[in-house]
C-alpha cells in the first residue's frame, strides 16, 4: 500500500455529547445542541485545523429515554446552510434518510446548500433503523432492514440523476438573444422504479463540484454491500485496530469485486481521543470522562442499538434478554456486536451495559502518543481517515493546536486546503455529467 496519501479528518457537531452523561460535565453548555455559536466555533476550529469536514448526524425520532444530544438538536440542512456562509473550505456533511424523506426534495435541498458553500457539501445516505419513525410519518411499520436497502438504491439513483438535469453550460444567460437557458442541455429524469416515479428535471442547475459528494455508515452485510457499491466515504466505528482492519479489508474487496479499483470508498473510523499534554495529564481526563458514566448510559447505548427497546424492565443481575430480532431490523451491525460480547463473555445486562458505558480506546494519551496510532492505523489497512468526535469540552481545541502540527510535520496530513470544494480536497474526481457523456460518446470524440 502506498503511504503517499494523506489522512483525512472529518469532526461530527455533536453538541451535549455522545453520551447519556456528557452533559452534566462543569463546562458543558446544556443548550449546546441548538447552539449556533457554538456549532460556528467549532466548524471554525476545524477549518483552522484544515479537516476536511464537520458532519451533522440525525435521526427522526425520540422518547423519554433518548439522549440528551437527540433530545433536542438542529435540523442538518438548516445548521448547515447556517455555518456554509461564515465558512470558507471546510465540507459540509449532513444526514437525511431515505426512508422517510422524497428524493426530489432531498435533491432540491443539497443542491441548494451545494451552490450556498460553493462546491463543500456532502450527503450521508441513512435508511433510519429505529423503529418508532414510523409514526411520526402517518405509517404503520418501518420497513424492514434489506427492504430499506433496495430504496435506497432507488433512491440515489433518483437524486443522482436529479443532480445531472442541467449539464454544466445550461444556463446560458444570453442577454442580447433573450437565451436563459440552452434546452438541449436541461433533462428530464422520467424515472419510474418499484418505489418511486420521479419526471425531472430539478429546478437548480449544476454546482462547482458536480454533485455532493456521498457518504454512508452501514456496517451490516447488506450496509457494507451498498456502500462498497455507491458510498465515496463510509464512517464506522470500531472497538479496536482489529476490527477496523477487518471492515477496512472487506468493504475495499467488495468495492473491487464491483469494479470500483482501489482508491474508493474511503474509510472513515470514528474516533474518541482523550488528550492530555502529557500522559499524566492524558489519564486524569480519561478518568474524568469515566466519572460521567453511568449505567443509565450504557443501558441507553444498547436500547438505541435494539430500536429504544425498554431495558429497564429486566433484572440488571439476571442473563441479557432474548431481544435479537429487534436488533434485526434496527441497527443490525451493532445490535450484533453486543450480543457477540455477552454470548462471548456470558455477561449480564449490567456487566455489559457498564462495558459499554465507559469503554477505553486506544487513543487516550499525549498528542505524539494520538499521532503514532492514527499514524499506525492510516498506515495498515485500518483507515483513510478518521472522524473525530469530541469526549470532553476542549478536546477539538487541543487536538487542533497539538496534534495536528505533529501530523503535519510527519507528512501525514496537509498543511492548507489546495481547493475550494469537498469533492476536490478529498482527492475525488468532478463527476462528468452523463448527458454530456453521452453526447461525447456518441460523436466519437
């Protein structure tokens, strides 16, 4: 493998925190999930620290149990839209599902926020696994795990093609001859699928980078099918190298046995470091994000993974409960590496519920520490990059100042942006529009 190639970073806004707990920490604003300043101050740290990305998660559904982080936060394109007018390189990458959501629309609002940041934006595709999304939707089922594959694929393609109504030059804007627009270069769609039926063309043309760039986060089999299909860059978090490696090797074969070569998708770990300017100073954070803990978390953390099951009706002390076919149809990777730990270990709901809740990476230490595991794992097949969440307040800060130089002077990471859009800063081609292809094609040249 060549190490020519440079790391890539992406840092995921995510408020009060990933936890059930995080929040109850003395310097976290409680209100920092519908925070523009504080959304804005971050995305400008990461721009400083010349990341590639920031990303805004979503789901489309709560309950009393969710976390607080879900509870109460921004609407991804509206955020976003936001923070692309006080930004000047840093992407873009926000969440909309495909379940419950029309593709013509999504089309519409990527497009748009495409054209606001100049060529920045990325679109992670989700199938939405919990359950209960469904009712906020005037449906009675959510529908079932490879189902919401197939629309997927749908889907994009419909977005996609969307995306390719208005070949590049379109829009002529004539003045003298009154020509707005060449009608030869704007396309109708006339899709028709087993799930939707979409005319065209969208009513906006073209942006800098040709097309959002795609993002996904399956880790199932059916997930790791899709995205090694369509996906550009996947995200995925694993427990450790081992199995970073394993997702890394995998979804690179799949990619290659569907004649996408080497380079596509990437692969993005989801990381969260704890950072001190000496390894002391590293432990004494680590054990001040353990103090958040709680069982409640970890409780919380398998509920989501099993579509916000109830768990709290079961004996903490007694054997984990038979739930498999609810992580089935939720979050189906991850359900299934839970149920892998407890069959493993023989763990109870408590003895597994507090593994999780206050789990140890690799990545706790001093920065040059943090630098030579990114190093090892960009180096040996675990990752193309990483996505950095925040654990404690001020972690973004230190990681910026401190271990971004040390990537820096190594050659592993760059020193500014080369480009203006998304697309182009993390090495990926312009997509050449496929009418215009098509012409090409068909003239010969």
């Amino acid at each position: 493998m060549s190490f020519s190639r440079k790391m890539k970073l992406g840092h995921i806004l995510h408020g009060v925190g990933r936890t059930w707990d995080d929040w109850r920490h003395p310097d976290r604003d409680v209100h920092a999930s519908t925070s523009y300043p504080i959304y804005l101050h971050q995305t400008r740290l990461a721009e400083e620290g010349k990341f590639d990305f920031v990303f805004v998660a979503d789901s489309l559904s709560i309950n009393e149990k969710s976390s607080p982080h879900y509870l109460s936060r921004f609407e991804p394109i509206t955020i976003l839209s936001a923070l692309a007018g006080a930004t000047r390189y840093i992407g873009l990458v926000g969440t909309v599902t495909v379940s419950y959501s029309e593709p013509f629309n999504v089309a519409r609002q990527f497009a748009s926020l495409d054209h606001i940041s100049s060529g920045r934006t990325g679109w992670n595709v989700v199938t939405s696994w919990l359950g209960e999304t469904a009712a906020n939707f005037s449906r009675d089922k959510h529908p079932e795990h490879a189902e919401r594959y197939r629309i997927a694929a749908e889907y994009l393609d419909v977005v996609q093609g969307l995306w390719d109504s208005w070949e590049d030059d379109a829009l002529v804007g004539d003045k003298q001859s009154g020509t707005f627009v060449d009608p030869a270069k704007l396309h109708r769609l006339d899709y028709r699928g087993q799930y939707f039926h979409v005319r065209g063309p969208l009513n906006i043309s073209r942006s800098p980078q040709g097309q959002p760039v795609i993002f996904q986060a399956g880790a199932s089999d059916t997930g790791r099918n899709f995205a090694a299909r369509r996906a550009e860059v996947i995200f995925t978090i694993p427990q450790n190298l081992e199995e970073a490696q394993e997702f890394y090797r995998d979804v690179k074969q799949r990619a290659r046995n569907a004649g996408r070569g080497e380079k596509l998708p990437y692969v993005f770990p989801g990381i969260n470091p704890v950072i001190g300017l000496t390894p002391q100073d590293a432990e004494a954070r680590y054990q001040e994000l353990v103090s958040l803990g709680s069982l409640k978390t970890g409780l919380g953390m398998i509920s989501r993974m099993f579509s916000d099951h109830d768990f709290s009706q079961y004996d903490l002390d007694g054997p984990f409960p038979d739930v498999e076919v609810l992580g089935r149809d939720s979050s189906q990777s991850n359900s299934q590496r839970i149920l892998k730990a407890v069959r493993a270990g023989n763990l109870t709901l408590r003895q597994i519920a507090q593994q999780i809740a206050t789990p140890r990476s690799e990545f706790v230490g001093a920065p040059d520490e943090i630098v030579d595991r990114l190093k090892y794992w960009f180096e040996n097949e675990a990752a193309d990059g990483f996505i950095f969440f925040e654990t404690l307040p001020g972690q973004l800060e230190i990681f910026v100042r401190h271990v971004v130089p040390r990537l820096q002077e190594r050659g592993l990471f760059r020193n500014d942006y080369t480009h203006h859009t998304l697309r182009e800063n993390l090495g990926l081609d312009i997509p050449v529009n496929r009418y215009r292809a098509q012409r090409f094609a068909r003239s010969g040249a």
